[in-house]
C-alpha cells in the first residue's frame, strides 16, 4: 500500500471504473 497504489485507484475512479477488491 502506498500513494501509488491511491494516485492509480484516484485516476481510475476519474474514468468512471470502479474497482472494488483492487487492494
């Protein structure tokens, strides 16, 4: 865990894919 694994979920979240269980 760490920011890039939150800038990437932050960036994919701004497409509209909502991955849930992506940890």
């Amino acid at each position: 865990e760490g920011p890039s694994k939150q800038a990437a979920q932050e960036e994919a979240a701004r497409q509209g894919l909502q991955i849930k269980g992506w940890l």
